[in-house]
C-alpha cells in the first residue's frame, strides 16, 4: 500500500521534529547498565499466535546477548506491550513506551497500520522504528531517518514471483482473490505490475470482505473465467477456505500468496488441501528435524526454552533483536540514536542460517533487502522451491 500525500506531509514535519527533539531525547532508554527496547505484538487479538512467537524469538535472543554481558556492558530489557492488532490501542501502547518507559527504541512492532499509527508519536521523541513485522512500503517509504525495515514489500514479492511461477509452470491465464483492503490492493498491484513485464494481465479479479467464511461464488467466478494461476491476497483463514473451496469443486489451479501466508498454521490448519501451495519467503520455516544442522540445533533449542515448535515468526523476532544488537555494538559505549544510526547506516547483515539473504543499509537506504524467494507445502511442510529473485 502507498502512504496518502497528507500522511507524507505530516511525516515529513514530523521528520523536522524528531530532529529538533534529537537533542533531548539522544540518550532516552540507555543508562549505565541498561538499554530499554520496546514492542507491540497481538498477544490477545486475531493474530495473537503470530505474536506470541515473535516476541518469544525476540527473548531468546535477548537472553543469548545478556547471558554473554550484554553489548558494552550493558544488559538488554525489553517490554512488550498488547495491541490486540487495534492501531487505537497501538497508539496507547506507544504513548506509554515512549513517554512513560522511556525506551530508546522500538523493535518488531506487528502490523501495518498500527504501525502507521504509532510512528508519529516515536518520531516526536527521536524514538527509531526498527524492523516493524509488516511489509507495508510505508515501513521505508517515504524515506525518515528513524525507519528501518527488513523485509521485501507485499508490492514486490509479488511482482518477481508471479512471473518466475508463470513461466516455470507455462501458465496461460492469471488472476486474483484479494481482501478488500489496503493489504490487498497491494499484493494485486504488485502482481499486476509483474504480469505487465510479461504483456499479460489479470484474466479476473475477485475481492471479498475481511472477516469472510463463504468463497464458493469468488472461487466458481475464477474456475469459470479457466484461470491456472491464482494469485491470493489473502490471510490465514481465508486462503484456507478459499483453497478448500476450489479442491471442492474440482479446481486445481497453481495458488500463490505472499509471506503473509507463510506460516506452519497453514498445513497445520488446512490439513492436505494446503499441499502445492507456494507463498513467498525470506526467513525460512523451523522444523524440529531440519537438514541444516544449525537450523536445526536452533529450533531444538527453543523448543527446549519454551516448551513449543518456533515458527517463521520466532525467527523474525530472534533476527531483529540479533540485527539491533549488530548495530549497537558497532555503535560503541556512547548509544545515542545518532550513534546507532551511523553504525546502522554502514553494516552489512550477513545472509544467515534461517536462510534470510544480505542485507546492507545506507544514509538513504531504509530497506535491507528487496529479495524473496519461493516455497511450496509439499507432505504437509514448506520447501524451499527457487532461489532469491531480483526485482
């Protein structure tokens, strides 16, 4: 989704104040034995498992780096705050990290509109949004110095593999299911925008409304218009039933979603429907019995931290609090925002073992990677299909 031009201009006089509050605020949440993090996960809402597992990967990590003594000597504390998945209540989380807890940044924050919501209230206090857990653009664009992001946009995992698909599979026709929302206008445009490098456009386009349970006339519409490839700009529960449906009626065209459908509640959920299904990843799924023996001795380990399965989300979380600590550690013992802003602006992330490509930013550059890549459920787990793609 692209960010509306009065909300660009009030981040941009935003911008002015983050830098005019940079002065008061260059050392808010670090003290002499402390750097303070804050976050926002759905611990109660519709996606709470989402955020359950990122904020224990988030803790695992955390728990690795003070166990070591922490970076300069000072020990990592985070609070996680509930936002239900409600931008309202992520605002009053907001308010009450920055203003009240005085942390000196925010990390992981899921979803794109509360996000959104909350960033002004970060930014008038020189307070960085770091990896949000959402791959709105608005995450890096407009460019402000206190944003950075991780992940490729919805926009552009689409507008690679959709194209890649069509020719490994020799698809004739595309089209689309997608959510009637921003979310979903975006994973349609991104995958309109790849089918124009191949002359080809969408052969149907079909919505529903968020919180829908009956696909039957969306997905009779699209076996009608004899579509092979379908796009999905859906989430968990309605690519479930929209992918049951079409088994149900004896449609089997290729399905491909983005990342946010890369999860294991979606073979755990959708049982054998799910298989043959692809969906566009950066971080790789954790299993128990991985082939990489690092991956593996990993998953093993939280498992036995936490009594449960990690999923891609725990690698997500592990991997921010991993790639802030890169940074300040790089910044030195004098952690200021500034300080941390200039080491982020000049490292590189090495690709890693939960298979997440490179990533470099720059004094311009908010966006880490614009990489992803394919994977399919085959026998009930994600498989790694194809190898990153460039936009």
């Amino acid at each position: 989704m692209q960010i509306k031009p009065k909300a660009a201009a009030a981040l941009s006089i935003l911008a002015l104040a983050a830098g005019l509050a940079g002065a008061q605020n260059a050392n808010q949440g670090v003290s002499k034995d402390e750097i303070l993090l804050g976050s926002i996960q759905d611990l109660s809402g519709p996606i709470a498992s989402y955020g359950k597992q990122y904020r224990l990967g988030m803790m695992l990590r955390l728990d690795e780096i003070n166990e070591q003594g922490g970076i300069h000597g000072r020990k990592l504390r985070l609070i996680v705050e509930d936002s239900a998945y409600d931008p309202k209540r992520a605002v009053l989380a907001t308010q009450k990290l920055v203003n009240q807890d005085r942390i000196f940044a925010m990390v992981g924050h899921l979803g794109a509109a509360s996000n959104l919501a909350a960033m002004p209230v970060q930014f008038e206090k020189n307070v960085l949004n770091f990896f949000p857990n959402t791959a709105a653009r608005e995450m890096y664009e407009p460019f402000h110095r206190l944003k950075y992001a991780n992940s490729a946009s919805f926009y552009d995992q689409m507008r690679t593999s959709v194209p890649k698909l069509i020719k490994d599979k020799t698809i004739k026709k595309a089209c689309i299911l997608y959510q009637d929302d921003d979310y979903g206008f975006e994973v349609m445009r991104g995958g309109e925008a790849g089918l124009k490098t191949l002359n080809m456009e969408y052969a149907e386009k079909t919505t529903y409304k968020r919180g829908a349970t009956d696909f039957s006339s969306q997905v009779a519409k699209l076996k009608s218009s004899g579509c092979d490839l379908v796009v999905l700009g859906t989430v968990i529960r309605e690519s479930i039933g929209a992918v049951s449906e079409a088994r149900k009626i004896g449609f089997n065209p290729v399905f491909i979603g983005t990342h946010g459908i890369y999860t294991d509640l979606l073979h755990k959920l959708g049982g054998k429907t799910m298989d043959g299904l692809y969906a566009t990843h950066t971080a790789q799924q954790p299993y128990l019995d991985e082939a990489s023996q690092p991956l593996r001795f990993w998953a093993n380990k939280y498992k036995t931290r936490f009594n449960e399965d990690p999923t891609v989300q725990s690698v997500y979380g592990y991997q921010a609090i991993d790639a802030f600590v890169t940074s300040a550690r790089k910044a030195g013992p004098n952690l200021t925002t500034d300080s941390f802003i200039k080491a982020m602006d000049s490292i590189v992330i090495p690709a890693d073992m939960f298979g997440t490509p490179e990533m470099r930013f720059g004094p311009k550059k908010r966006l880490g990677t614009d990489l992803s890549r394919l994977s399919q459920i085959q026998d009930g787990r994600w498989k790694v299909v194809s190898d990153y793609v460039k936009p």
